[in-house]
C-alpha cells in the first residue's frame, strides 16, 4: 500500500491548487469504511453549496448524506466506492438522490445525481485512492418524470421554480451584501495569514526533511538555476552552500559528465518531462562518485512549470562490484593456467562467473529500477566468488593488489603470512618491495612495467625475506593490469604461490646432477685417452676394422663428454656459478672457426656461410661459440640428410643479427613458446631424434646473460630460421 508520503502528494497546496480548477469532484482515499476526501474542486462546492472546510478530510459518504426519507442514496455511494476497490475498474452510480440546504432560504431540497468512480492504481495493482465525478441530473430527471404532460408548463414551471430561487437569492444577497463587504477584508487578511503561515511551516518541514534525508537534494527554477542543495550535497563535496548555487556549480560533476547532464536536463524540460540519468561527482577528496538522478517536474500555483526537484543516490558500491567482478574473471583465468590440476573445477567456475557476467551486463538497467534484482544478482555474486575464493584456497595461494595511485597493497591472509606479516595492515607498495631480495627487485620491477605497458598479464618468480625473520621464501607472482575510465593501468591484482619447495627440489636436483655430471667427466676422460691409444696402436697395425670400431667409440664418447658439459652447464646456470668472461673480438674470426668446424665434421649436409664483414662484440667468445654451434648441430638432426644449412651474420640496429636456416620438419606455433624451455622437446617429432632438451635453453640463457635475445620462425614441413642478437662494440 502506499505510505502516508503518498497522501502528502496529494494533500500538498501545489496540488491543490491545481486540482480545485478540475472538472473532477473529489480525490478519495481508498480505504472503507472511512473514506476519506483529500481533494476537493471548485466546480463540486459549487453544486452542493458547501465551503471547502466542510468537505475537506471528511468522509465522502457523509458528504453525500441522501434523503432523509429515502436512505438508498447513501448507501448506493458506498456500496460503489467498495465495488471500485473490489475490482479495480470504473464504477458508475446513474441516478441517485440527496439533500442540500439552499443558502436562499436556508432549507433542504432534494436533487438528483449521477456519480462517476475511477480507480488510481499502485506498482502493485491495487487500488489505492479513487477519483469522483459529480453531476447534477435533477432538470433532466424531472422532464423524465413529467414525459407526457404538456411541455410549456413543464418550462413554465422549471421558469417559476428558477424565477423563485433567483429572486430569493436576490433578496438575500441586498440583506446580507453589507454585512459581508465589512468582514470580507478581515477574511481575506486572515486567508493570507494562514495561507502564508501554512506554507512557511510547509517549506520548514520540506527543508528539514531534505536537510536530514541522507539522499542528495537539490531545487532548480523554471530557468534551469538551481535555488537550493540540501545538506548531503556540502558534506558529499566539501562546498558551501553559497558555492553550490552559483552557476560553476557544475564543476563539481566529473569533466567527461559534464556536459551529457546538462543536455540531458535542457532537453527534458523543454519536453516538461522527468530525467533520469547516472553520472559521476568530485567528493571533498577529489575521489569520483557515481550517483543515480532522478529529477521530478515541479508546477506553480497556477500550473506554470516552476522547475525540477532532484534527488540523487550513491552508486558507487554498484560500479565497484562490476569492475571487482572483471577482476575475478583475471583471476580465475591466471588461477586456471598456472594450476594443471584443477583445470577442471576452475572451467566450471569461468564459466558460471561468465554466465553471471552476461546477466549483470543484460540487468544493468534493471539494476537502477528495481533493488529486488540487485539483491538477487548481489547473491549470484558472491556465491561465485565464494567458489573462487574456494579454488584459491584449495591451491593454498593468496590474492594481492596494489592500488597505483595511493601506492597501497592490499593482500589476503594467505598473502600475508607467506611475506611473514601478521598485523593484517595494509602495506605500502614499497614496502613489500623491499621484502624482496635485492638481486630480484630490478627484475621484478622491470616484468612489471613491461606488463604495464602492454596491458597484459605477468608471471614472474623471485625471492622474498619475510618481516618475521622466517628463512628466505620462493614466490612465484601471477597478475594482470586493471585499467581506468581513461585506458590507462589505474591497479596491479593477481595470485601469490609459495614455491620454496619446488625451488629446493630443483637445487637438490641440479646438485644430484652436476655431481653425478662431474664423476662422469673423470672416467669418460680417461676411456677417451684409452680409446685414442688403441686408435693410434690399431693405425700402426694398420688394422682397419679395430680403427673403424674405435672411431666410432671415439664419436659416442664425445656426444656423451657435450650430454655431460650440458648437464654440467645447466646446473652451473640454475644456481649462478656459471661464469662470462668478457672479451672485445672480431665475430668475423668466430665464423671462420666456426665453418672450418663445420667443413670437417659435418658431411652429411651442405653447410654454407655467408660472407661476414668485420664485427666487434663485446662477449664471452667460447659460450658465443658454443652457442652458433648448438644452432648448426640442431639444423643437422632435424633436417633431411643432403639438405642446405645456411648459416649469417649481419648488422641491425647496433646489434650483430646471426641466423641458422636449414629445410627441416619445422615447428608448430604450439611448440614455440615452449621450446626454449628447459628439458622441453617436440615429441611428436622427435621420438626418433636423442637428446635430452637442454641445448636450446642453454643457448638461450647464455644469449640473455650477454644482453642478447634468441628467437626462431617456423613453419611446419618449411624447415625452421633460428635468429640472436648480441649488442655490437
């Protein structure tokens, strides 16, 4: 039902003002059996020869009493007012009777009616107050009941009836003229008075309302100049009142809303029509805040539009949630790439959150209307971050984000107990930063403004010393950028995964290797040496099958001597102790080792070099060698026997560009990203081909370690093109 705010739209002076001039009779509360009168027009006091104070706030079925011999009448008004709340439609009374006392001679008389009810309906359906119309039907009921007698004395009697009423009325009126000329000034003075008095304490209470009403308030005239802004409207800003009625009032609006506001209100008033729109305000700290306006017409007195009521909402927490909800789909995403074994539960949950994504964004404008399908869409919500939130912690990962433009990081209890904070405050960005260790900061940093720069994801491993002293830790960080209004990154959020475990199993691994690669070296150095005797006793003899069996010895030896110097290599790398010797040389020189190396070991394919002009680097000439020779050797294995190995080296933007190309099976674009990877190999292709994956990671982190960068292009069946770059001298 409608509250009693309700009836004060009605009982207010501006309406009625405007409804006394209706062609209307009454406004009639609807509920039975008092029935109360909230309105009442001009024309309907005239019929009954009533004063307004006599109708106003009474019961309609005591303002329609009936006919003190005939009852009928009064019940029949009743009985219609319950039919109209009963069924919601239109109900009509055509004839019925009452009494009125007429002011020329102070007695009653009856007259006869017609009585029209129409129903004014809620959101809800129900009626909640009823609209009567009047009419005096007693001239055309009278010639109904004298059908049949002579027609001039049915005129001449309504002329004598009407001739006696108005002769009557004369006489009263000479009577009583004087008497009411000398009282008619104190009337009018106490009319004013109260009139004014009432209004005083109408806009009081208006005023007091809107000044403690937590909605923002504000009145604009029939120009468009707003006149008054309520309380939450200085607090909101942090402006004063005077401030707020000036015309750079609008300043106050985010730069980009300024302009759709204003058009939007100009156009609906021209219209005469309510707006409603949403649109952003600067708070006193500069913060924007997103607000639903609605602004209600308001008349005059007379009718006259006199401007526009508006009344704002805070919105802010609505547009937070969506872009929270963004966050949680990255989130989701990264969770969904970095951990294989809940690939499954983590799809389900991308896709109801997905789902849920769709109906926020197909509900938007239902969400301003209608605050049952917020609640609704608010609890879909959060049982999808629930899920979430149930999917990180089955991982045992934390949640962080960092807020770019007030520097603060804010992290999940997770988060915090892997930096070793157990305070629960909010850090500075620096701060956590310095929990990492110093030979990891530039790096972190650097992953992180390249993401930035790129508006995409990161993904980076580093170590941390923790706040409660604990033992150094291995995180590995996931994250993406969350971009502002204006395209540019306004936040860091991501994922936190301990990984000291998995990093200690890795050293532990390495160390196994590089021991059992280094006990390896000494024996396989001493059957080397035997197998070259018996090589040279075997010439001597000149014993051709021994020396044949003996060269082939020696080629397994030293495929297994480089499977060993990988290995060793690959664990110097993992824990920092292999070594650059910086040294300035003529790659030009390298080369020409390079392709004499090739002319003699290699016969079962056309390895052809380009001319190389002299260039300087500045580098570590034997692992740069190795690295050229890695790249020829790979050609060889997978590239059909006879085929072209072209081998380049040229000058490209103050860096030395070198290029193995050979017309192999190639690579897919799935493989690509992976191949430099370490112990990574192509396994479709490569069941046949020996080989343990590290020459290519090798190759690839000698090249980063001398400020280069490795790459191949690849198609498949097309043979594969392996560039680096290294900085020239």
């Amino acid at each position: 039902m409608v509250t009693t705010d309700s009836d004060s739209i009605y009982t207010s002076e501006t309406f009625q003002a405007f409804f006394k001039h209706s062609q209307y009779s009454l406004i009639i509360k609807a509920i039975a059996p008092e029935f109360k009168v909230l309105a009442v027009s001009d024309n309907y006091l005239r019929l009954i020869h009533r004063q307004r104070k006599e109708v106003l706030g009474k019961n309609a079925v005591e303002v329609f009493p009936g006919n003190q011999q005939d009852v009928s009448g009064k019940f029949s008004i009743y009985n219609s007012l319950c039919r109209v709340i009963a069924s919601g439609k239109q109900d009509i009374v055509p004839i019925f009777t009452y009494e009125i006392v007429l002011p020329q001679n102070g007695e009653n008389e009856t007259f006869y009616w017609s009585n029209i009810n129409d129903p004014v309906k809620n959101t809800a359906g129900e009626v909640d107050y009823i609209i009567n119309t009047t009419a005096n039907i007693t001239s055309q009921v009278v010639r109904e009941q004298m059908h049949g007698n002579d027609l001039q004395q049915i005129e001449a009697f309504e002329r004598e009836q009407i001739l006696n009423i108005e002769l009557a009325a004369t006489n009263d009126q000479l009577i009583s003229m004087q008497q009411d000329m000398v009282i008619l000034n104190s009337e009018l003075e106490e009319r004013i008075l109260q009139r004014t008095s009432s209004l005083a304490e109408s806009e009081a209470r208006f005023r007091n309302m809107a000044e403690n009403a937590a909605v923002l308030i504000a009145l604009s005239d029939d120009r468009g100049r707003y006149i008054y802004f309520n309380k939450a409207w200085t607090v909101l800003t942090g402006l004063p009142l005077e401030k707020l009625l000036k015309p750079s009032w609008v300043n106050i609006l985010h730069p980009f809303d300024q302009e759709r506001f204003l058009s939007t209100v100009q156009e609906a008033s021209k219209q005469l029509k309510p707006w409603k729109m949403e649109f952003r305000v600067v708070d006193q700290d500069g913060n924007n805040c997103w607000v639903l306006g609605n602004g209600a017409v308001r008349y005059a007195a007379d009718g006259s539009f006199a401007g526009y009521i508006s009344s704002c909402i805070d919105i802010t927490a609505t547009k937070k949630q969506q872009a929270e909800l963004e966050v949680l789909n990255a989130q989701l995403t990264e969770a969904y790439k970095e951990q294989a074994q809940s690939n499954r539960k983590l799809a389900e949950v991308n896709d109801e959150l997905l789902k849920v994504q769709h109906v926020l964004v197909s509900k938007n404008e239902q969400l301003a209307k209608s605050e049952e399908n917020l609640v609704s869409i608010n609890k879909r919500l959060a049982e999808s971050k629930q899920v979430l939130q149930m999917a990180i912690l089955s991982n045992d990962m934390g949640t962080w984000q960092a807020d770019l433009s007030t520097g603060l990081f804010t992290s999940s209890p997770k988060s915090q107990q892997i930096h070793g904070l157990s305070d629960g405050k909010i850090q500075g960005v620096k701060k956590v930063l310095a929990m990492v260790d110093r030979a990891h900061q530039q790096r972190l940093v650097n992953c992180i403004e390249q993401a930035m720069a790129n508006h995409s994801t990161f993904i980076v491993e580093y170590m941390v010393h923790p706040k409660n002293n604990e033992n150094a830790k291995w995180i590995r960080m996931s994250g993406v950028v969350r971009l502002g209004e204006d395209n540019q990154p306004v936040s860091l959020l991501g994922t936190l995964l301990d990984i000291s475990e998995q990093k200690q199993d890795e050293v532990r691994k390495n160390d196994f290797i590089g021991m059992v690669s280094h006990e390896l070296k000494t024996p396989i150095t001493s059957i080397k040496a035997y197998v070259q005797i018996l090589q040279a006793r075997s010439q001597q003899n000149n014993d051709v099958f021994s020396t044949n069996l003996l060269d082939k010895t020696n080629q397994q030896i030293g495929k297994m001597i480089r499977m060993i110097n990988g290995f060793l290599n690959v664990s110097r790398l993992e824990s920092a102790k292999i070594q650059i010797d910086y040294q300035r040389f003529d790659l030009a020189q390298l080369f020409k080792e390079a392709r004499e190396e090739a002319q003699a070991f290699i016969t079962s394919h056309h390895v052809v070099f380009a001319p190389v002009a002299e260039i300087f680097v500045n580098a570590d000439r034997d692992k740069l060698g190795q690295v050229i020779t890695n790249l020829i050797s790979n050609a060889v294995k997978y590239s059909p026997i006879g085929s072209v190995i072209q081998v380049a080296c040229v000058t490209q933007n103050g860096n030395a560009l070198v290029s193995v190309k050979d017309q192999g099976i190639g690579i897919s674009k799935e493989d690509v990203p992976k191949l430099f990877e370490r112990y990574y190999r192509v396994k479709s292709q490569t069941n046949n081909i020996g080989g343990f994956g590290i020459g290519l990671y090798l190759c690839d982190e000698i090249i980063k370690q001398l400020n280069g960068k490795l790459w191949v292009e690849s198609e498949i069946g097309k043979g594969s093109t392996f560039y680096f770059t290294i900085p020239m001298a």
